[in-house]
C-alpha cells in the first residue's frame, strides 16, 4: 500500500476513473461497477474496483486541485503500476458558446500553476493529454451518438477570485471553461509515461449564473461516466 491509498497490491485496476468527489466514486462503483469492492477508504478518500462488461475497472476519487490529485494519481501510478487515469468531473464555462450539460474530452491543459515545474522540471504553461486515451474517448463518443468536444482547459488554483475577468491565460491558450486537476494529472502522466485522459461536463455558465442543480447533477453526469467506463473497456 502507498502512503494515501490503503489498497494492498493487485486491488487497484489497471484503469482508473477519477471523479474529485469520493461520494461519486461510491456512486458509479454501486450503480455501474458489478462485484465492486471497496479497497481503499483511507481519509476517507473511497476506492473501489470492479467489473464492467466482464474487465476490471477501478474508480477513485482525487480531491479537489493539483496537491491532491497530484498525490493520488502518482501513487496510483507509480506504486499501483496503472497504466491509465481518466479524469471525470464538472468545469464552469467563461463563454456562452457552452451550454450546461455540453461534454469536454479535454485536448490541453494551461495553467499559471508552479505544480509541473517544480515537482517535474516542465516549464510548459500548457500540458496535452497523454497517451491514446484521448483518441479513445473521441471515437468512442461517436460510437455512443455523443458530442465530446476536444477542447482545451483552464486549470485553475483558483476558485474564488477578486477579478471576475477571464484570465489572461485562458485567453492565451484558448480555453472557453475551467477546472482545477487536470494540468496535476497530465504533468505526472507527462513525466511518468502514463496515458492520462480528462472527460468534462459543463455544469455552469459563468458569464450568466446558469449551473446544473444538485438534484440534477446524477442525471446530468451519466453521459460523462458512461463514455468513460465504454473508453476505459476498450483500453484494456
């Protein structure tokens, strides 16, 4: 077991969803996972694993921002020898050229963040996905009849701000919402030489306050989980 998952070796799948929230990891392993089995619950930090479609699938939560998912994912990484980590989650859109519920299949990942340069020596601002996952995710949405748009990504350290201004960098790097992990997830995949993937919902619309309700969120992020566990079945 690593230092933050209490999973002994050969509980956790080669493949790893990773919601932020621990409440949805329990969620997806209940109601899409057969036989899962809780492996890891350590700071209350859930882990599950799985079977989806008859492959062993596991699913986990990151925590918000790039200290936690940096820890998780490079420990699922380097002390679980996962090949793969896609990212599920929720962005709020700078632009009203994205609507609620619209699905990212995120392409690049700018950020202000130090994470990347000083845990690995990249100096870039922008991080792309890693692997084939990413191409994955596109041609399994088509399958599914599903719009993923491959988009890129403000990943923020930031969630509250004094200046409601988009940030110079999304304008940069042209990134129409924003998020807080991917950036830490692709950084450790980058360096690492894992595959590493970020699926998005938008679930709220900064410029008009539009946002997807608490009761509709479960609904609402179906799409999002289903494309993952069908690109997670077909990279194993």
């Amino acid at each position: 077991m690593s230092i933050h998952i209490s999973a002994k070796k050969g509980e956790i799948a080669k493949v790893v969803l990773q919601p932020g929230d621990p409440l949805r990891a329990k969620y997806i392993a209940e109601n899409f996972l057969e036989d899962a089995k809780l492996v890891s619950q350590t700071r209350g930090i859930l882990y599950y694993t799985g079977l989806y479609k008859g492959k062993e699938i596991s699913v986990g939560a990151s925590g918000m921002g790039f200290p936690s998912i940096g820890i998780y994912s490079f420990e699922l990484f380097t002390e679980y020898d996962v090949d793969t980590i896609i990212r599920i989650g929720t962005c709020g859109a700078y632009t009203i050229d994205l609507k609620v519920y619209d699905l990212l299949n995120v392409e690049n990942a700018a950020s202000e963040s130090t994470y990347a340069k000083f845990a690995w020596g990249i100096e870039e601002e922008s991080i792309s996905h890693q692997g084939n996952i990413f191409n994955t995710i596109n041609e399994t949405a088509k399958e599914m009849s599903l719009t993923a748009k491959a988009t890129n990504i403000h990943s923020s350290d930031i969630f509250y701000r004094k200046d409601p201004a988009i940030p110079a960098i999304a304008t940069k790097y042209n990134c129409p919402a924003v998020e807080m992990e991917a950036f830490g997830l692709f950084a450790n995949a980058k360096h690492l030489g894992k595959n590493a993937a970020t699926i998005l919902t938008v679930s709220d619309i900064i410029p008009t306050h539009e946002n997807i309700s608490a009761d509709q969120r479960e609904k609402a992020l179906k799409p999002m989980i289903e494309l993952a566990l069908e690109s997670a079945w077909k990279s194993i």
